[in-house]
C-alpha cells in the first residue's frame, strides 16, 4: 500500500477543511482528531473519514465557522448547544469545560445537542487523561444496531469511551462501539473473502447471518454480547444508557430519528447528541495512580493461553500501534483510498496527497 | 416449590440480620435491598445469598453496627470509608449523599471503600431514580472473569447499573455483570442438565467450554462478548473501567486481591470499593423524562423476528416480575433452599420461614 508522511497527511486534512469554510484553527482541531484515529490504526476514523465531513461541510449540515454556545450551567454541568459545528469544535468546547469543573468542584459532566460526528470517542477522553483526570466520553449516531428481539435498526454504535492516567505515563483507554464490531470489520471481512463469526450482524429478516456481503448490505449491527442466550441484551442495554447520556440529556434527535448512514449530506444536519464528562481522581483516596498502574500490570502479566497471544490491558493495542507509527512516520493507505482523495482534492481545489 | 409471603420472608431477614448483631434500621434496609432482587426475580441475589451475609456477620468479615464516614469532600464528590458495614448501610449512606449532591450541583460522584457486597447494583441506581435523577452504581467484586487471552481469573463480574426516570412513572433500568453471565446461570443449566452456549465461560485451561458442570467447577466466566474474535475484549475493557471507578478511585482491594467467590467469610473483610452517582437531568435540556419515554416505547413497539417474543426496553423484563410478585403476594423458593435456611434458623435462634 502506498505510504504517505504523517504531516503530508495532516497537510492534506486541514487544507481540504479550509477549502469547505474551516476556519484555521477548527481545521487544525479536526485533523488531530482524525490523525489520533490514523495513528493509533482505527482507519475507517482517520482519513477515512475526511469525506464525509467535507461533503457536510459543503451541504451545510456542518458549520465549520459555527461556535458552541452554553445554554445552561450549574456547578459540575453544562448544557451546550454545538450549533452544528465540526465535531472537533464541539468536542474541545465541551471537554475543556468539563475538565475546568472537574478541578472546581470534583466532577464535570457536559453535554451537547446540534454536534456532528467526533471521531473515535476515545480521543475526547483522553483529553482528560492527559490532565490527570479520568474521562468519559459518549455519544449517539446514526441507527444501525438492531435491538434484541428487533428486525429493526434502532439505535446507533452508541460507543463508551473511559480513560484514566495511571503512574509513569501508563494509562487505561475504553473505547467501544456498543455493537459487537463497527461496520468497518465487516468490510474488512469481505475484503478478505472470509465469513463473520456468528454475533456480529443480522440480515434483513432480522436473524442472524454469516454472510459478510449481504450483512454489509442489510446493515443490521448485533449489540455486543450477539444473541439473546449470549446476553446481546446488555450491550443494547448499553446502548439504551449512552443514547439517553447523549439525546436524553442534550435534547438533540435521538439515534432513532437521525439521518441514515454516512455520505448522506443532503438531508440535513444530523444534530448529534455527545456527552463529555472528567472526574478528579485526587477528590478521592490517594494512590490513584499507582492502584491503577497495579491494576494494568497485574492484567498484562496474567498467563496466557498462548504464549504467543500476550494478554493486553484496555487500550495497549493501540498505544502500541501509536508509537510505531509515530517512530516511523508515515502511514499506509489503500491505493483506492487515494485515488477517492484525489478526485476529491480536484473537486474542491486542494493539493492532492503526495505519497512518498 | 413452597409459596412464602413477601413479608415473612422480610420477617424472617430483619431477625436473622438482627440476631447477629444489625440494628434494626440496618437490618430493614438490608432486607430490604434483598427483598428487591427477590421481588423481581433475581433469586441468586435474594434471600439466597442472606446467609452469606450472616456468616459475614458472625466472622466480623462484616461488621453491621458500623458507620460509613466521609474522609473527604467536594461539592460534586465524596470518598467515604465504609468501616466494613453492612452493603446496604454504605449503599444508603453513599446513595443519599450523591443524590444530595446531584441536586445542588449538578452532579454527585461518591466511592467508598471497605463496603461489603451491595446486591444487586440495580437497586442502588433506582434511588436516585425515586428522586428524578439519573442513578448509576458500580461495585467491583471476588475474582471470577478471565480476561480475554488470559487462562487466570482477575477481574469480578463487575456490574454496571443505570436507572433513569421517564415521564409516567416509566424507567431505564441497566443493571448487567460485565461478564457473558453470573455463575447462578450456570447453575440453572446443572439444573436442567444443559450444555452452556459459547461464550460463558472457560475450562480450568482457559479454553471454552460448554460443559455446566466443568465450568461451574472451574469458576472462570468469560466478559460479555464471549472469545476475541466476537469482541469479548469489550466486556474485559468495561470490567476494567468499573475497577477503576471502584478500587481505583476508593482505595479498596483492587478485584484480584480479593477474597475467592462467597462463604468464605474467614478470610477477613472483603474491603470492596463502590461508586455510586446521581446526575441531575434538570440542569440539562427541559424534557428529558418525555424523551426517554420516546426512546422506551420506540424500542418495545419495534417489529420484533418472533411475534411472541415482542421487544423489551432494558429492565422491563424485572419490572413485569416485580409487578407480578407484589400482585401475588407471595414468591416461591426451592424446598432445599428453605431447609437451608431452617438450619440456619437454628442455628442463629431465630423463628424459621413459614409457608403459605
């Protein structure tokens, strides 16, 4: 797969950003959001991705130059309206809040309606981590996952995101779709020729397939957990919790009412519902940290069943993925995916991508 | 099975928690919070486990004339020391004061440690519920889940719960071990001398097994999800989280230093950690309680795959129970239990369980 350098990606994000009305710095912000996603190996979050919100930023179902607003206040809360900006403006508007009332008075728990897509979840709560707090963040989406029981979408991959900052640098990092896999994995199956394990999506007639290409086409995702009698409830039922965190909080659509899937610009702002949260660990006992570094390494340590197969704690994958693109500097991208960049860097006048 | 009337089965709870050593407020709230699970229909955590509780008593594992302190406070956060009460005298102590604080600012975020266990998380979130706020209660517990890739057990079933208020009287009702199961599931299938689905639990090898009996033996559950592929990582990942909610912020036993699984009261106190918080929907956008009643009916009124199998929303499945239950009057319990429980009778002096 070609390979491009990380800045050359970065370039290509923000230019493309400001050609669709981003000012500098929203731009800015949104790239890292996106690069976070390439770099830690979550492609389908990364570049992926950038499309789709120049597509909304064109039809105006983002505002790019739009500024969240706060509606209403209290000590550890806030009410924010995203007045449909990038995901990234949103999401930095609310989590700096939350961790500003987190260091007040212990808790900071934010919640936005009007948002548009934010990236991997996890971004956002890491950006409470790297302040010393723990952070969570959710948000609702398009409907896609089909309750238990259901022949119907519902609601969305609703994902939970937790990180928390543990001695020497180490950190747990939660970041979970509510479904079993995200779509994503289901392309990658296909790609691969290869069948879905049994839980991870349904056909049209709502049971259960193995089919990659015809569950990719029904676009019916099981909650984690799959089937009933494998407790596929709990992950709906987690799904249930972060859509009324998110629409139930913030008063924006909930997933049931938000427009279909992707690259569906013309129908309109999605108006997302998100909530950002961070919680001080140094409101509680002392040793925070070093518990949670106990914790970390007493999971890595566990024996494995295959020496091979190295048991990780929450989130090491990625970190490792992270630091070894960052030491090598560049990222690979699918040659399809490249040419998609440059058809659409000739539509709305950016430099295309230079591959090394 | 033998039919006994609720309140003789309280009856009989207040006096055996009485006659080793609970005052009578402690002993009725403790009864209470097991008459919740038995109400709707959560027997392994009823008057199932009251004995573990006595036995917890008598060993001074639990001491049930103790009072949780505060030893630190902010104005959305407490971290309270159980002082090894009862689980329902720190559950109500940190309940109370999270509801408090969720109606001052917003937000309230309390964690003990040294509590014992709490029963069923659910019962802790609906009191913030009674009060129109958003209900949350983890706890983390003796190890028994095997994170994924691992053969040794080091997380507990970890449970999440989130209750909120919907307008009508209706309700979201979470309240879900972090594992596929607890071990009471599989003791139903002993009972019925059926194999388990994949994705319960593991052999002493760490490899899945789908044998009742070896599993119950070998005591090692799998997180929700199942094996990796169908992203049992995830379960492990939120298990990981309640941890840190809990022991990581309380100063508690972390979960792999806890004593092994139930009556096994010798080894000392538990020293669990807790985290209860309430979050107040009213300092966020007016009408929430109409949007979770939306979303509530939305998900029941899905067209469902088996017209006899119509959709629930998460927790009503326990609320049609604990319904039934009160209308009847009465709840049934197996006759080898109620001999337990005469023996225990016995043995701590108090008046046994009628039948009807």
């Amino acid at each position: 797969m070609p390979e491009v350098k990380l800045e050359e990606v970065r370039r290509f994000m923000e230019d493309s950003l400001k050609a669709v009305g981003a000012p500098e710095s929203e731009a800015k912000a949104h790239a890292d959001l996106l690069m976070h996603a390439d770099t830690v190996g979550h492609y389908s979050h990364g570049l992926n991705r950038l499309e789709f919100y120049i597509n909304d930023c064109q039809s105006k179902a983002c505002v790019p130059t739009a500024k969240p607003e706060i509606l209403k206040e209290s000590g550890a809360t806030a009410w924010v309206d995203g007045h449909n900006a990038l995901g990234a403006t949103v999401g930095n508007f609310c989590m700096d809040l939350a961790i500003k009332k987190a260091k007040e008075c212990g808790v900071g728990w934010v919640c936005a309606r009007r948002s548009n897509h934010f990236g991997m979840a996890g971004y956002w709560a890491l950006q409470a981590e790297r302040e010393g707090l723990i952070g969570l963040a959710f948000t609702n989406s398009s409907p896609i996952m089909v309750p238990t029981r259901s022949k119907q979408r519902a609601l969305g991959t609703n994902p939970i995101a937790m990180a928390a900052p543990a001695t020497d640098g180490d950190k747990l990092v939660v970041d979970m779709a509510t479904t079993t896999v995200a779509m994503g994995k289901i392309e990658v199956q296909i790609h691969k020729e290869e069948p879905l394990p049994a839980g991870w999506a349904l056909g049209p007639d709502g049971k259960p397939t193995t089919d990659a290409k015809a569950a990719f086409q029904a676009g019916r995702l099981m909650p984690l957990g799959g089937e009933e009698k494998t407790s596929g409830y709990k992950g709906y039922a987690l799904s249930a919790m972060v859509e009324l965190f998110c629409s139930g909080l913030s008063g924006s659509n909930s997933t049931h009412n938000i427009r279909g899937w992707e690259l569906d610009s013309n129908q309109g702002p999605p108006d997302l519902g998100q909530c950002f949260a961070a919680i001080n660990p140094e409101c509680f006992a002392p040793g925070f940290g070093d518990r949670a570094a106990d914790c970390l390494n007493t999971w890595r340590n566990l024996e494995p069943v295959d020496p091979a197969l190295p048991v990780l704690a929450p989130g090491d994958k990625e970190h490792h993925i992270g630091e070894a693109t960052l030491a090598k500097g560049t990222v690979n991208y699918p040659q399809r995916q490249l040419e998609a960049m440059e058809t659409m860097a000739k539509r709305i006048g950016v430099k295309p991508i230079q591959v090394v």
